[in-house]
C-alpha cells in the first residue's frame, strides 16, 4: 500500500498551487499595503505640518509691536548694556528746566530716531507681508496692460501672490519703491512732524517732566497718550468733515482721494490736515499726561507706526483679535475711506461705537473681502 503523503509534504497547494508562491504573494501584497500606510501616513503628516506651518507662520509678524519700541526699550532700562547712562555722558542729557536754560538736543534726536527706527522694521514686516513670505497667500489674478506697438495696447491678466486684499475690488498695484519713496518724501507726513517735535522741544514749550531722562517706560501713561490722542483726533477728524464744504475741500479733502488707501498713503494729504488732525491732538496730549522723555517717545514710536499700518491694503492676522478689543485696522479705516461718514476714529473704534458711527468691514461683503 502506497503512503499517504500529504500536499504540505509535496510542497503543493491543496489547489495544486506551490506552497511558495503563495507565500510570495501573501508578503507582496502585505508589502504594499505596509507602503500605502506609510505614504498615506507621510501624506497627513505633511498635511499637519503645512497646516501648522498657515496657522503660525502669519503670527510671526505680531513680533513688529515689540520692535517699534526698540529704542526706548534698550536705553531706558537699567538692565539693558545700551542704557543711557552707560551710552551718553550727563553732560548731553542732565536737564533744568527751571534754569531757562536752551534744552539739550540729545532726547529730542532719539525721539525722532525711534520713530523712524519703528518705521524701518514696520516697512519691512509690511514688504514681507505683502509678498506672501508670511503664508495666508491666494493667488489673485490683476489686469495689467501690455504695450505691444505704439498704437496698440493688449490687455491681460497676471497671477499675484498675495495676500487677500482689504477690498474685494483688490490692492492698487504699484511699485514698492515708488510707494516708499513717496511715504518718506511727503512734507506734510514726517518732515512736519519733524518741524513741530524740533520747535515744541528746543523752544520749551513742553512740560518740564518731558525733559527728563530718569525712570522707564511708564506703560499705563502710554495707554493713556494713545487713547487721548485719538480721541481729540476722532474730535477734529468729524470736525473737518462737518463744519463746512469749504473747511473739508481745504484740510481733508486731499487725503479722501485714496477710496482704496494703501499703506504708503497714511500720510499723503495736506498740510492743514496734519496740523489740525495729528499735531493739535499732539501738543494737547502733551499737555495733559505728564510723563518722562522715554514714555512720550514709545508713545511716539507706536502712534505713528499704528497710524501707518491702519492704511495697509492687506489685512493682518491680528485684526479680528483687534476688532474684538475695539482696536483700529485696516479694515475698520478702509470703511472711512469707502464711505467717508463712518469710523471717524483711528488706533480704536471705541469712540465710534460709543457715537455710533461705527461700521464693521464683515457687515459689506460686497466691498471688502471674506478674510477682513
């Protein structure tokens, strides 16, 4: 009698296959299945990282608020290697006011320096910005013309990354240097405020505490600075468009010719319109906060710095943050510029709200985008 030999003993298949070809295949397919794990693993793992990366990246640019402050930050503080009295001698900042003495120069230069130092790092966060280095970029299309002879033109669009803009209607389109150049060319921006700070400083004509150079920043009267001063320029800002045709065509007409503003515009207007809006409320504030040299310049720094940024043609990513807190962006001043008789107020729209001509850029999707 023949023996029974099983098909495991044969090296077959009980459906006559070889035992090592299904195995084979077994180990293929569990092969690919283990890949398509993995790539579908790295897949999701390159999605959380890229989804990551939009949610953060933006943020990065908040660090510009800190930076507008980095003179009086690093020369008022006694634990900073660049305090004043280890950078100047006394001779260039001791100060008596009650002498009648000329005032010495040196607060006078810094304060224009941390201004000028804040719109350095503001001017470069905004170009960076703009150019989508910061993430939350879409691509827009923008029609351009392009000259193809002398009697010809052919019209066409280009693909922009950018931001999304404040106004469905999209950003103006224009040079980044030209835009520079005028925002630090115009006499009515900082050559006069350069002129009033020179002449309201060396002529004494503010409090003597704003001479001296002793204690830090005292934070609380910044708060108090800025808040006065755009109330009393929410006052002349209503002031200018109320009190006659005349009065506005003469102060504040020139800067409404900017329906659709772009940041370089925040102060391209006139010179009446800088006096009675910027400098008025200035000179009160001066007046009515008494604070040291270092407090009034970091109040310096943020307001002018603020006041530019509010004129961007693209959003930040701290502005729905902002709108909650009743803090000025550039949505809420795009609607002042878009209908001319609403948020009258600039740094915040706490006076607007409290006179009631406040309007949210979210009510009008119409004219400004989604992400406003």
């Amino acid at each position: 009698m023949a023996p029974n030999i099983s098909s495991v003993e044969t090296g077959l298949h009980p459906e006559n296959k070889p035992l090592s070809v299904n195995l084979d295949d077994s180990f293929e397919k569990s092969r690919d299945s283990t890949e398509k794990v993995s790539a579908n693993l790295d897949t999701l793992s390159s999605n959380n990282a890229q989804s990551l990366r939009n949610l953060l990246l933006p943020w990065c640019g908040t660090v510009v608020w800190p930076l507008m402050l980095t003179v009086p930050l690093l020369l008022s503080s006694p634990y900073s290697f660049t305090s004043y009295d280890s950078t100047f001698p006394p001779s260039w900042y001791e100060y008596d006011h009650d002498t009648g003495d000329r005032p010495k120069p040196l607060g006078l230069f810094l304060g224009i320096f941390a201004v000028a130092v804040g719109q350095v790092f503001v001017l470069c966060y905004f170009y960076l910005h703009s150019h989508g280095y910061f993430g939350s970029v879409k691509t827009f299309l923008s029609e351009v013309s392009i000259n193809k002879s002398e009697n010809e033109e052919e019209s066409r669009d280009v693909k922009q990354l950018t931001p999304p803009p404040v106004q469905v209607k999209g950003a103006p389109q224009y040079a980044f240097s030209e835009g520079l150049q005028t925002h630090l060319s115009q006499p009515e921006g900082f050559v006069l405020l350069t002129v009033y700070l020179s002449g309201t400083w060396m002529f004494r004509l503010m409090p003597a505490c704003y001479y001296s150079f002793e204690g830090g920043i005292q934070w609380a009267r910044v708060f108090a600075c800025l808040i006065l001063q755009d109330g009393i320029q929410y006052l002349m800002h209503r002031l200018e468009h109320g009190v006659s045709p005349a009065f506005y065509r003469m102060s504040h007409k020139p800067h409404h010719k900017f329906t659709n503003p772009r940041l370089f515009d925040a102060f391209n207007g006139s010179t009446a319109d800088t006096i009675i809006m910027i400098l008025i409320p200035l000179y009160s504030v001066a007046l009515l906060v008494r604070c040291n040299v270092w407090t009034y310049m970091a109040f310096g720094s943020v307001y002018a710095n603020w006041l530019t940024l509010i004129h961007s043609e693209y959003p930040f990513p701290w502005d729905k943050s902002f709108r909650k807190l009743g803090f000025g962006t550039p949505g809420d001043h795009h609607v002042h510029h878009k209908f001319f008789k609403y948020n009258y107020g600039h740094l915040f729209m706490w006076f607007d709200r409290v006179c009631r001509t406040y309007q949210n850029p979210e009510d009008h999707p119409r004219v400004f985008s989604p992400e406003v």
